[in-house]
C-alpha cells in the first residue's frame, strides 16, 4: 500500500508538472524577459569634405553599446549616450558612402554615413527631351534649341528658344507656323545668341532678339546659304557653304560681308573636284576646316590664317591608281586613298585651331584584286606640327568629335557618327581619362545617366554639351552642364 500510494501521488504530480509546461509553451514557451534593443537619433549622418566637423548621434540602449564603421575614413568616439561621427578628409570630387553599426546585445541598427566631395562647382544640368534639336555656343554662353507644338486651335507651330546659361533661363525667339518652314535642327548659336536653323536642308534662317526670321540673301554665283559655324565672342564670323554653279561651296561672312572660300584642285581620290563644305571654325574664325563631298567620301580639308586650303592630314595623304578585277572578271582602275575624313560635327578644331579631330582612313586591295579592305582609326592632325597622331588604341572607334586647346580629345565609342558616347584622351600622354560621363563627375560633381554622349567642352571649360538617342534612335535628345 505505500508503495501504491507513492506512485499514486509521484503520478499525481507528474500529471501537474506536464500540465505547467503545457501553459508554459501555450505562454512561449521561455522565462518572459525583455528583449535586447537600441535606438538611434539620426539613421542617417552626412560630413563635409574636411570631416572635422563632429555630427552628434544620440543612442539609447538596453544594454551596453558598440559603434563599428564599415569603412576606414569614418572615425568614431564613443561615449555614455552619445556617439561622435568624423571623418578623413575626402580628396576626391565624389561622395563616398559607408556603413555605421551600433550593437547591443542581440539588438543592433545600422547608420548611414555620406561623406561629401572636395569642393566643387555646383552645376546646373538640363536634359532637354522636351527639344527636338539643340546646340551650344563656342564659349557655352547660349543654348539654341527648338520643338514644334500644337497651338490652340490644332494647327502645328515651332518654337524656337534660346536659353542663358548663366541664368538657365529659357527665352522663346519665335514661334512659326510649320506649314510654312521645314525645320531639320539647330546648325549654330553665337556667343551673342544669334541662333542659325536648317530650313529645308539647304538654308539657314537666323533667329535673333527683335528680328526673328530673316534668310541670308545670295551673293555672285551662289545661293541657298547654309551656316555651319560661327567664331566664339562677337561671333562676326560665319562659315558654311552655298549652292553654285557646279555644286557646293565653302563661304564665309566676317561681320556680315560675305566671300567665297578658296576649292581644293581635286577630291578625295584626287579627280575632279565637285561639292565642298565648312563643318567648324577656330574661335577667332581665322582657321576653318570641312570636307569635299564627292562620293560619300568626306575627305577632310582646312583652312589656314591665310585662307589657303589644305588636306587634313597632308602628311600621310595619298591617292593611289589600282588596277582591279571586276564581278565578271574585267579589270579596271580604282583610286585608293589614304587620308582623314570628317562628319558633319561642328568642333571637331580646337579653339586655337592647332587640333582638328578627324577619322585615319586608308584603303587596301584585297589578295585576289576584287574588294577593297578599308581601315578605319580615331586620329587628330596638328596644323602646327602638320602631323598626323594616329590613335591606334582606338581601331574601330568613331572618329574624334572635338579637340580642346590643351589636347583632350572626345573620340567616339561608335561609327554611327549621329550618335555617340566617348572616351577622353590626352593627345600629349595617351592616357584615357576615362568616358564622358567620368569626365563630368571629376569636372562639375554631377553624376549623368550612362547613356549620355559627351560631345562638345566649350571654351572656358565651364561647361559641356551631348547628346544621347532617343527611344528609336530616329531623335536625338541634347543636355548640357554648365558651372553656376
């Protein structure tokens, strides 16, 4: 019986004990105690460039407290309550980030630290996908651009704008009606803001303050004048060409008095010479250069300070008679040429027109005499040294788009010449300084989107103009940085 009675009371007790665990788990299962946790004032903390400048974190904890940087420039002191936040000095013109984890316990939170750049230009920037062409000014005073628009009564007009960089105030010039005027881009803006617009592919319209559309008239045996470029300051150089007798020719107006440009004796492949254009010129106008336009082939040409006409790249310049077999075997001749080409781009010459920039094109026939191998390199020509600098590195590029005074050249990523992305290289060292988008964040500060082209540094260095394809790639959208 005792036996029996202590079994009966252990099982008793068992039965009470399973029962307590049973409301325990049904509770949680665990001895109830408070949770580790920490608190922050601030979950985000930004220094300036030197870092001297403490920023104060207040921290509240249930227990004691840790603070780790997940980077070396970021240095912390730690106090009762309190955290102190500094950092190394930041050389660079990029903001640099980095994490800051405050620990209790089992509890922890993280702070974010942004250090910001060395001082900097503070820049304005404006991505114009509202425009439908636009351009800069030689110094990067004006931007001319234009759209069409329906008016209030559903008929279709352009507006065309110019817009002050130093204030990024967008002034409208004129609004036109479009069944009266076919507008193909911007060609040119003066430092003065006079703006040039294609019309019809084969006129220039002027757009100014006070005398918003008048066409420039013809003078001797040409018509249909078309501007390309202008000279910086006063802009009282104009280049471009007109329609003559036997093609087109090279003009230019210095304050308004229009003259015809000295033709080259041949074209490209050194026969009869036919079209002739101006692209761009010198800051001070006295040097030009453009191309002939005979066959596709744009072989690039200049003009000096004495107004005498050169090949771009005359130091390497050949035309050579090849004779060929044809698809039915029959031979005849070709003339192969090797030289520098040129786009349609106005800065290709820098300001003080040493560098023009250009694409090294040579042609070569092929082991059996049927087919011509073409090769194609970024190259720029000193007009100074009359040398030709052949970018090997950059075989399969596009050509150069634009050449600054100190020897920076924008080359572009592609071949598709109405678009592009470039890199930035020092003629003098060859080193790449790396794309056109490292080049504004390192110059103004600001981070582009990556599909943004560098095409143009205006003079001065204050600012920067591209370009980048519009969805389709049959537009192109234009933005400009400009230092405020």
């Amino acid at each position: 019986m005792l036996v029996n009675c202590f079994f009966m009371k252990r099982t008793f007790y068992s039965m009470l004990t399973l029962l307590a665990c049973a409301i325990g788990l049904l509770a949680g299962c665990t001895k109830n105690e408070s949770p580790d946790w920490v608190d922050v004032d601030k979950v985000t903390v930004t220094l300036d460039a030197a870092g001297e400048t403490a920023v104060i974190i207040a921290v509240e904890s249930s227990t004691s407290w840790t603070a780790t940087p997940s980077a070396s420039w970021v240095q912390v002191a730690v106090e009762a309550t309190t955290l102190s936040v500094t950092a190394e000095p930041n050389e660079a013109v990029a903001d640099r980030t980095a994490d800051l984890v405050i620990q209790a316990g089992s509890a922890e939170i993280t702070v974010k630290v942004v250090q910001v750049g060395r001082e900097s230009q503070t820049a304005y920037y404006r991505f114009m996908t509202d425009m439908q062409g636009a351009t800069i000014s030689p110094s990067g005073k004006f931007v001319g651009a234009y759209t069409a628009r329906v008016d209030k009564g559903g008929q279709i007009e352009w507006e065309v704008y110019l817009i002050d960089l130093a204030t990024n105030e967008k002034k409208l010039l004129a609004t036109l009606p479009y069944s009266l005027y076919q507008f193909d881009g911007v060609r040119a803006v003066t430092d003065e803001g006079i703006v040039f617009m294609d019309h019809d592919m084969i006129q220039t319209v002027l757009m100014k303050e006070g005398e918003a559309d008048y066409m420039l008239p013809g003078f001797e045996d040409v018509e249909d004048i078309r501007i390309a470029a202008t000279s910086a300051g006063d802009g009282s150089v104009w280049v471009g060409y007109a329609t003559g007798p036997t093609g087109m020719v090279p003009v230019k107006y210095v304050h308004g008095v229009p003259e015809r440009m000295e033709m080259p004796k041949t074209n490209f492949r050194g026969q009869e010479v036919g079209n002739v254009v101006v692209r761009g010129c010198s800051a001070d106008g006295s040097m030009a250069y453009g191309s002939t336009w005979d066959n596709l082939d744009f072989g690039m040409l200049y003009w000096d300070k004495d107004g005498h006409v050169h090949w771009a790249g005359e130091d390497i310049y050949q035309v050579e008679p090849t004779e060929m077999i044809g698809p039915m075997g029959e031979p005849y001749t070709d003339y192969l040429v090797t030289g520098l080409q040129v786009q349609a781009d106005a800065f290709n010459m820098s300001p003080n027109g040493r560098y023009i920039g250009g694409l090294y094109y040579k042609e070569e026939v092929n082991a059996d005499r049927t087919d011509v191998v073409i090769t194609q390199i970024a190259a720029v020509y000193d007009t100074e040294e009359h040398k030709t600098i052949i970018l090997s590195d950059y075989s399969g590029y596009g050509g150069v788009t634009a050449v600054t005074d100190d020897g920076l050249a924008l080359i572009s990523k592609s071949m598709q010449s109405y678009y592009c992305q470039t890199d930035v290289v020092n003629l003098a060292t060859g080193e790449n300084l790396g794309d056109g988008i490292d080049y504004v964040m390192d110059k103004f500060g600001l981070v582009l989107p990556a599909s943004h082209g560098l095409t143009y540094l205006p003079i001065g260095g204050q600012a920067a103009f591209g370009e980048e394809a519009a969805p389709g790639n049959n537009l192109m959208w234009y933005w400009y940085v400009v230092a405020r």
